[in-house]
C-alpha cells in the first residue's frame, strides 16, 4: 500500500534520516517509536510530500539546503514526486504533530475545511462519524478552536484528516502531552478508525506503550536509523527496547 524505501533525508550535513524502508499494508495500523529528535516527524512529512515544501520554502529564503533520497510507493506508484496535495488527493493524509489546528475558527469551521477533498454526501456522512466518534466535540461544535483543552484539540485534528476521506492516515505523535486518559481514549479511536473506515494508519509516538495494543507491525528509530522493527511480540522479546520505549522496568534480582 504505502512504501518508503532508502529513505535518507539531510538538513545541510546532517543526517535526519538514513536509509529508511518502512511499509504499512492494507488495513495495517503501524508504529514508529522514537525518542526526541529520532527522525519521526522527518519521516512523515516526507511520506506526506510536506518534506517537499519545507524545502522549497527554505531553498527561496536562501535557508539551509535539504536534501532527500530514496523512493515513496503508493498502490505500486512511485509518488517521490508528487507535491502534498496531489498526495492527499490520493488519500494520504498527515495529521500533524502538535494539532495545528485553526485556533481562530470554531470546531465545525475546522472540520468543514477538512473537507475540502470530500463531496458534499462524503463531507455530511464524515462530519456524523467524527461526532459519534468522539461525541465531546459536537457539544463544543461552536467553540473557537483556541480555546479547546489539548485532548479535544487533538480529536479535532483528527477529526478535520478524517474529513479529507484519507485512505493512509499518517499520526504524528497524537499523544504528545495529554493525560492517559485521553491517550487511552484516543487510542481506542484509532483502531476504530481503522475498522469502520477501512483505512490504514501510520502513528508515531516517543513511547510505545500506550500505543502497541493496536498496532500490527512497528519500527524503532534511533538518530534517523531503523535500529529494530516487528510484531509485537518480537519487539516485546528485546530486553534493551522494552525497557526504552515500554517503560518496563527491568529487574535484575
Ligand atoms: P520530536 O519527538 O522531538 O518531534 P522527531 O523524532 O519528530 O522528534 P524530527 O523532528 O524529525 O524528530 O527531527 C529529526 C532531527 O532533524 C532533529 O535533530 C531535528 O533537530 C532535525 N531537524 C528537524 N527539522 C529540521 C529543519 N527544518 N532544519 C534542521 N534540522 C531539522
């Protein structure tokens, strides 16, 4: 389905990240933990084509020189070079780390600029599953984004990339900073995604914890490098990466 091989991505000489194959199949929910400055969001703006942007943007104001290599496949087809919209169009769709919602606009405005990709009947059926998936944002459907507390800032993240009818959704660190309730809450709502909506979902989170019930398949990423990946089990089985992204304290009596 989505495909990435030997992705290498440079900010000027360094090296983000090296030499990448990640694949996420049909239905999938996969994992990329990592702790800071790992390379997770690196990867999924380059998945997203965002990568793409950001470097076209520092290229005019003479910023740093980025550099990216390596292949991203879509359903067999080579998108490397095909700008974010025209990904999105195909339905891969970032949820970006830390919300960026649009704080001056209510909950419905945000929703319905999600829906700029959706016909009319897709916008109106999305919006009644976004509200039955998470029924605190209907309540607050008139409240202006800003104002909204971090968990239901980030159900309307959510929601608003479910509302451009994704087919790939990429999380990037949807946790960040929220309580374990809402982590469990949000969690949840991810694996129902991936059910009601048929879709798959790259998700990438520092710990790995709250997160691996639902996944399939996950990556470790180290300083931009794919130190481990697996099932569950087969992560879980590696004493020094269950004690770095599980929290598993170790005993050692
Ligand atoms: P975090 O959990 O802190 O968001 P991350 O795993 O998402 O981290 P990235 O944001 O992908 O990591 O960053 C990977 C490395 O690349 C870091 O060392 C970061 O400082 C660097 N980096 C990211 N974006 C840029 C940029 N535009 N210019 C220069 N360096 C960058």
């Amino acid at each position: 389905m989505l495909e990435a091989k030997g992705l290498m991505v440079f900010y000027e000489n360094m090296l983000a990240l090296n030499n990448i194959d990640i694949k996420c199949e049909a239905g999938q929910i996969v994992g990329v933990f990592g702790a800071n400055s790992a390379g997770k969001s690196t990867l999924m703006y380059t998945l997203s084509g965002i990568m793409q942007d950001i470097k076209k943007k520092e290229e005019m104001s003479g910023g740093e020189r980025i550099t990216v290599m390596g292949e991203v496949k879509y359903q067999n087809e080579t998108i490397t070079d095909l700008k974010p919209s025209q990904r999105a169009r195909k339905g891969i769709v970032l949820c970006p780390e830390r919300r960026r919602i649009f704080s001056e606009s209510s909950v419905l405005e945000n929703l319905k600029i999600g829906a700029y990709l959706a016909t009319r009947s897709q916008a109106k059926y999305t919006l009644e599953y976004v509200f039955k998936l998470f029924p605190a944002l209907e309540k607050l459907k008139k409240r202006i984004g800003g104002f909204l507390s971090g968990g239901e800032q980030q159900m309307l993240a959510i929601g608003r990339a479910l509302m451009a009818q994704p087919k790939v959704l990429l999380l990037d660190e949807p946790l960040l900073g929220l309580s374990p309730l809402m982590q469990a809450t949000l969690i949840l709502a991810t694996r129902e995604i991936r059910d009601e909506m048929n879709i798959s979902i790259i998700i990438t989170e520092q710990y790995a914890r709250p997160v691996m019930p639902i996944v399939d398949y996950a990556f470790i990423l180290e300083n931009g490098s794919a130190v481990m990946e697996g099932t569950k089990e087969e992560l879980m089985d590696n004493r020094d990466i269950r004690a770095a992204y599980f929290g598993v304290e170790e005993s050692y009596t």
